[in-house]
C-alpha cells in the first residue's frame, strides 16, 4: 500500500548523542539516518561500515578523520564515505554539531577500529 509516514526526530531512539531512524524497523526502509547533536570535542572515534554513509553538516564545524588524513567540513557540506572506508569525526567548532548521517543499509552495521 501506498503512503507517506511521518516521524519526529525527538521520537526515535536516542543514542547519547543522536536520535536514530533504523529502516528496518520502519516496514523494511533501505537506510538508516542519525540525527547528530555534539558538543566540542565529542564524535564516533574511527570506524567502518560495509556500505556507503552520507553525513550532512547542517549547522557547525566538523572535523573528520580517514585513519591517515583530517579535513573540515563545516554547515552545508557533506562528506561520501565509500564501503570500508575507515572514518570517524569530531566536532572541532565552539558551539554545537549538528548532523544528518545516512547511512545505505536498512541496519546499523559497524566496525570499531580504534
């Protein structure tokens, strides 16, 4: 059946610093998308995930870590983390992080590397 649901973000799960959309738990959705919100100097630490992750810096500043190189990403870019690419970020702004990941798999699957 066709439809449209609609989710509010402070109704999904939280993680302690995210609120987290899982596909599958939603009739089978192929991604799953976090809702980051960081203080500085907070972020996953390096880590891999078997499938691509689109993360979306929506307000702040971003630093992210490949495992051999780091970049800022500030409000209104995004990053395309390939299948088994190692990454993590931090928020290195003043103020706070906040984030869309998404993540193309319809389960959260990771791999901590550090």
């Amino acid at each position: 059946m066709l439809g449209i649901r609609f989710l509010k973000q402070n109704e999904l799960p939280t993680d302690a610093s995210s609120h987290e959309f899982v596909g599958e738990q939603h009739a089978g959705v192929g991604a799953c998308v976090i809702f980051v919100d960081v203080a500085p100097g907070e972020g996953p630490r390096l880590h891999r995930h078997p499938y691509v992750e689109i993360l979306i810096v929506v307000e702040g500043t971003a630093t992210f870590d490949d495992g051999q190189s780091k970049r800022e990403v500030k409000a209104g870019e995004m990053a395309v983390v390939e299948a088994g690419q190692p990454h993590g970020f931090a928020n290195s702004g003043a103020g706070r992080l906040r984030q869309i990941d998404v993540h193309l798999n319809p389960k959260f699957i990771t791999e901590w590397l550090a």
